[in-house]
C-alpha cells in the first residue's frame, strides 16, 4: 500500500533505513514520493522504451553509426528544428543533399547506403556538421551531441566534429578489477601528468605515470578532464561534447590502451563525470542545438547556473534521461571504465544549486519544495542503472550538503552512491593551519570532523583535492613550507624548523585522514610528495603559460630532493593498508583526544594508532586505553616504519630535538604510529613486548 499522502509504491526497504536513523522518521513522505517518482520513470521506460537496457543503449543508434552492411544510420533529436540535414566531406560541403526525416516527438533520422564497392559513404576521420534549419529560418552548423571524437585544428577557434570509426579499433585484452573494499584513489589529470610544459598525452599517462601510481599503491585512478571541453582552463568541467574523449591528449584508442593498462595492473579507473552542468558553447557544445534555449536544458533563467555561468540540464525531460543515461553507458561498455565520481551533486540536488548556502546539518534542509527531485530521479536511475548492468562499477557523489540516504540503496528511498566525499575535511585542516598557531589545535575538534559521518553511508576521506591545489589557493605543502619548498628542499642544505615542521605535519596530517577519515582514500596526482606550486592551466591572464599546468615528478626522483622522503612515506602508508585493511574495517574507536598533551589515539583494523600534535613536548612510557587487555608489539621488525624510511628522516629527529620546537614527532610517533594490536592468552610472548593499559 501506499504511504499516507503519498502515491504508488512504497520504497520497500525504506523501513530500515528510518530504524536506522529514526530522526528521518518525519520525512517519510518525502521518501516515499522520491521512490514514487523513481518507479514511475523506471517503468515508463520499460513500457516505452522495451527497458533500461535497451533506453541506455541508445549511444548507438544516435548519431552517426554504421551498420555492418556499410551503410550508415544517423539520428538526432532536434524538437525546434524546422528541417534538420548532414553534411561534411563525404557530400562536398552540400547542406542539402543528405536531409532528415522528420519522426514522432522531435527526433529526425536518416539512412545512407553504402557505396558500390560495399564501404562506408563517411569515410573514417571525416568531417561532418549537421545543419539545422531554425525556426526563424536561420541555417546553424552543429556538432551532433552524440560525436564520439571532436578536434580543434590549429589556428581554429571551434572544434570539429571528425568521424571515428577506425577499420580496427583497440581491442581490450585484461578483465576490469573486481569492485574495491578497500579505495585508494590517484585522482589525475593526463594533461598535466609530466614536468615539461605542454599538454601530455594518454601515452604519457599510460607508459610514464602508470607505474608510479602502482608502485605508490594506489589501486584506483580518478580520471579529470576526459569528457571534451573547448577551454583547457576549465579543468575539464564545462563539458562541450559529452561522447568524445577529449582529443587534446590523443585518440579515443589511446584512452582505451591506458585503462587496459591500468586493469593489468590491478587498478580500478573511474570517470570524473560532469552531469551537473555544460558549456554554454553552441558552435561547438550542446547550448542551442535546435536553435531554441530549451533542448536539452531549462528555458529561461532556470536553464543557466549564474555563478558557472553554464547551462542546466531539464532532468524531467525523456530525451535528456536518454542522453545522460545511454552516456553513463558507454563510458563503461566501450573504454572499460570502472565507475564514476559524480561532480557537482550539490548543484543538482537543489533548486538554488547551494549558491550561498550554509548547511548546517538541519534535516528540514534536505527535504521540501528547494529540492530538485528530477535531479534526484536521475542519480537514482543512474546509480539503478549501473548497479542492475555493471555491478561491480563505483559511484562517489561529490556533495558537499550532506543529503541524507544519498549513499543508501534505491531500495531505502536512498540515492543509490556507493560512496560521497566528505569534503569538510580538507576545509578543516586548511582552517587550522591557516589560522592556529601549534599549540592551539584542538584535538577533539579534528577528531569530531574526521569522524563526523553518516551510520553506514561511506565516505572518500581526502587531506586535499585538486580544488586546493588551484591558483589562488594553496597546498598543504605550501602553506606549511611556503617560500623554504624553492631554497631548502636540498639534503645538502641544514633541515631547517620550518621544513622539518612542514615535511612531519605532512605526513601525520595524510595519515590520520587516512586512518580515521572514512571508508576510501584520495590524494591528487602530486600532492603526496608535496608538489611545491599550485595549478594554473594556461589562459590569457598568464600569458598562455604552461608553467604551473604541469607535474614535476622529477623532484621525487631526485635523490639529493627532500621530495622524496614525502613520496616513501605516501606509499608505505598505502602498502600498509593494503596488508591491514582499515578503509575496509568499521570506523576507528577513538581512545584518547587529550586536549593538553595534544595526543589522539585509537584502534581500527586491529591497530592501535597514537599522534602526538604537541608542538615541543616529547612522551615516554605513554599509556593509552585498548579494547582489549593484552600486550602491544614493539618490534621494529614486526612494524612498517613509515617515519624511518632514511637517514634524512632521522636526522630530522635529532635536529629538531635541538630547536624551539622540539619533537612534533615523539617517541610515540617514532614507533610507528600504529602497531599490530595481538590479544592476550599467547604462550610465546616475546620478550621485547611491553605491556599497555
């Protein structure tokens, strides 16, 4: 039966989702409707669309697609459009020559034959346009939204559309991952991924930057920037043509051959996916189509994000649910990705997109006439999509409100994410560096943000993104060290407070978000050897430079670099996880967050974990509450010595021993910051334990 106010099904599971959190109870119609909404597009498309598989298959119908007897299908869907025509290479440019045929609810389509030799008439690598006759007569040349491969010629403005259909495309050769417990995510942009100042390429990314990631043990790549967008400096999120790969860093195949790659290794490849928004770019975007402001997005200001200044998907809209769901598609079925992290989840979810807004954690917040539940009738598709064909894909909400049931099944009225990022955590640690001294840190308050996370929903725990690295903000790295990370990064030069403080805090800082933060693990490519520079990608304020659009990798190559002791630490706190498990495990048991002696300790994956944050004070014979009595092994042997990997590092102990400062990193943190936790009731204890209460 149906909930009271409330029409059709009831979201069958939603019971246990308000026993679990019984604060949700007055929401319950709230629920009910959003699961309503869902089942009815779920049905309406088994009903007219032969069903999801068939609906998110339409990636190949639309467009341009050959068939196998060589002809080609083409198929757009264009409702303003009085008269709608191919043109391109193949016909010599004649607008005319090759028109639509007009079908029910603004869909056009066309066949071409094939030639007397049997070929294809559109030969590949071709240019096409499809010509658009407007309501008002005006004749536009248009990218099909469906292009699978666009290119910006040199001394050109606008891209072009270029016709992929390679006689042998590249053929995968490695089986994807299975699905991750434990998600140590390298998120990466190919553009950027080598010292030198241009743009990379997949090659690059796939031969060159490949084993790094494994040999660092990161076991998941989050891929920025693929879908096509004609301004570099976007950092890929004003998406132009949602099908192509973006030809800026080489072919769709080259695409193809680096996540091939990746699975050989063992590494899970996620899309950065932009749902959220598009370019406002009509020449050579999805803005105007048909000659009307209405296809594919909301008429009027509705249709526009005026701080992005980007247009906004109509996420009740049949066709556009057609579009969004058949591209989840292919960016799974033909490249092999593994998942997606869904940007700008915020700006979906609301109807004022969280412009302005601070959520303060107010359930009324998430619920009534502010929310977008089309929107949310999408991700719930899409997530229902993926879960029913791909179930082992990944899907992390980039959400920044905190929506409550986002990460929970359809099934409970949820959302259906695997995972959200819990984007409160970089902001925290931003704000206690910048504006506390040492001394001032509160443990109990880093604590409480770690921590501060729904019951069984999961959530990606990062220190910084790629959002701290941009110009005008700074790194973790930098703003520890600032101006010191160009003049004493060198082993040949004194280890000065502020770099010994910096380098130290840098690591503590990673592994207690590590740790402690949540279920998965991200790090933006570079930052985990503190990459001294911010990101800027060329642009006509900088003169077109390269300069700061680029990963200097060199530095944690460089032996006689401090870099590298970052570097060591990042992967032996990866290559410890892997062995113990914790983003796997339930969340930490916090023990200790001594506010005086500045000392947070815990327990999780069977570890006993102990920081020490006092700026000078050093502890010895420390005692720390366990859940269970027993005998805590010290063993260098037995213990990964993350802080210990060099001499260098040593000799940052003993100089800071001598300074102001003293020991950031105590004898406590010199025994490896956790140690294997063995229970009681063991006949052969070895002698070197030490008893802990």
């Amino acid at each position: 039966m149906a909930a009271s106010g409330t029409q059709g099904p009831q979201a069958p599971k939603l019971p246990e989702l308000l026993e679990r959190d019984p604060y949700l109870a007055p929401f319950e119609r709230d629920f009910q409707r959003r699961y309503a909404l869902f089942y009815k597009r779920l049905k309406s498309i088994d009903d007219n669309e032969g069903g999801l598989n068939k609906f998110s298959k339409s990636y190949k119908s639309f467009g341009v697609n050959q068939f196998v007897d060589g002809g080609v299908y083409c198929k757009e869907w264009a409702p303003g459009a009085e008269a709608v025509f191919l043109t391109g290479d193949f016909n010599g440019w004649n607008p005319f020559s090759h028109p639509y045929k007009k079908m029910e609810y603004g869909k056009w389509e066309l066949f071409i034959p094939p030639g007397q030799d049997g070929f294809s008439p559109v030969p590949h690598g071709s240019k096409l346009k499809v010509v658009i006759r407007a309501q008002n007569g005006e004749l536009l040349y248009r990218i099909s939204p469906w292009a699978r491969y666009v290119v910006r010629y040199e001394g050109k403005v606008n891209y072009d559309w270029v016709h992929w259909d390679p006689p042998q495309s590249y053929i995968r050769k490695h089986r994807s991952p299975k699905k991750l417990k434990s998600l140590r995510i390298y998120e990466s942009h190919v553009g950027i991924a080598s010292p030198e100042g241009k743009i990379a390429s997949y090659k690059n990314f796939t031969y060159n930057v490949l084993p790094r990631i494994r040999d660092l043990g990161y076991n998941c790549i989050q891929l920025m920037a693929v879908m096509e967008h004609a301004y570099y400096a976007s950092f890929g999120y004003q998406v132009t043509s949602f099908f192509a790969a973006s030809s800026r860093y080489g072919t769709p195949d080259d695409l193809k051959e680096l996540i091939d790659v990746a699975h050989s290794m063992g590494i899970t490849v996620l899309l950065d996916v932009v749902h959220s928004h598009a370019s406002k770019n009509s020449e050579d975007g999805l803005n105007k189509f048909d000659g009307t402001d209405s296809c594919f997005f909301h008429s009027g200001p509705r249709g526009t994000h005026r701080i992005w200044d980007s247009r906004l998907f109509d996420y009740a809209n049949w066709e556009v649910l057609r579009f969004l769901l058949s591209n989840l598609r292919m960016w799974i079925e033909d490249y092999g990705f593994d998942g997606f992290r869904f940007d700008g989840v915020t700006s979906m979810l609301y109807h004022d997109h969280g412009i302005g807004k601070e959520f303060s954690g107010d359930y009324n917040e998430y619920f009534g006439l502010d929310v977008d539940e089309d929107a949310l009738c999408y991700l719930m598709l899409a997530n229902h999509m993926i879960n029913f064909l791909h179930p082992d894909c990944i899907t992390i909400a980039e959400d920044v409100s905190g929506m409550p049931a986002l990460c929970r099944p359809v099934a409970e009225g949820g959302g259906g994410f695997d995972y959200r990022l819990a984007m409160a955590i970089p902001d925290k640690w931003i704000k206690i560096i910048k504006e506390l001294k040492d001394e001032d840190w509160n443990m109990g308050n880093i604590v409480y943000t770690l921590t501060n996370r729904r019951c069984d929903e999961k959530y990606i725990a990062y220190a910084e993104s790629h959002d701290q690295a941009l110009v005008g903000d700074k790194t973790l790295a930098f703003r520890l060290m600032d101006a010191e990370m160009y003049t004493n990064m060198s082993v040949f030069t004194p280890l000065t407070p502020v770099i010994d403080r910096g380098i130290q805090l840098h690591k503590m800082i990673r592994l207690i978000t590590h740790t402690l933060g949540g279920d998965g693990y991200l790090n933006f490519m570079g930052n985990e050897f503190g990459h001294p520079e911010w990101l800027d990608f060329p642009r006509k304020g900088n003169n077109e430079s390269f300069h700061y659009a680029r990963r200097q990798f060199n530095l944690t190559d460089d032996h006689l670099l401090r870099y590298k002791f970052l570097n060591e630490f990042d992967r032996d706190m990866n290559k410890l996880e892997e062995k113990f498990g914790w983003l796997a495990s339930p969340p930490a048991f916090v023990t200790e967050k001594h506010e005086s002696n500045k000392v947070i300790a815990f327990e999780r994956a069977g570890l006993l974990f102990i920081f020490n944050f006092h700026p000078y004070e050093s502890y010895v014979d420390y005692r720390v509450g366990v859940e269970v009595p027993g005998k805590v092994f010290l063993s260098i042997k037995s213990l990964w010595i993350l802080m210990l990997q060099n001499m260098e590092d040593i000799r940052g102990w003993t100089t800071i021993q001598s300074t102001s400062l003293k020991n950031i990193l105590t004898i406590i943190d010199l025994i490896q910051l956790c140690s294997p936790i063995h229970r009681p009731a063991s006949a052969n204890t070895p002698e070197d334990a030490t008893s802990t209460s």
